[in-house]
C-alpha cells in the first residue's frame, strides 16, 4: 500500500576484512502504483545507499549492498 515502511534493525558488526559488508535482501515490485524501494544506513544520521523506483515486472529480485 503507499506509505508502506519496514525496518531492519541490527547490531553493529565487523566485516570479515575490516571495512567490507553486506547485506542481500529479495524484493518484489509489481504494478502501476509501485513507489520507491530505499535502503539506508544509520550512524548517527541516515544515509541512503541503495534506492529503485517503479515497476520490475511480477518476479523476485536479489538486491546487496
């Protein structure tokens, strides 16, 4: 539905060589009314990282980061 949001929340963890992370997630934007698909970091202050707008057809998607 628009307006729609979800939160993921984690501890603070190390790469496995310093610096280096990851995170994979599926999704599934499908239809005429699809928005935008936004994924942030917070440290202090939000920062966006990954961003998709519109429809991607009716299959699942890998998205990393």
């Amino acid at each position: 539905k628009p307006g729609d949001r979800a939160r993921l929340r984690s501890l603070i963890f190390d790469g496995t060589n310093g610096d280096a992370k990851c995170f994979r997630f599926w999704f599934h934007m499908y239809g005429d009314s699809i928005g935008t698909l936004n994924v942030y970091v917070f440290d202090g202050a939000y920062k966006r990282i990954w961003s998709l707008s519109g429809n991607r057809g009716d299959n699942w998607y890998e998205g990393q980061v």
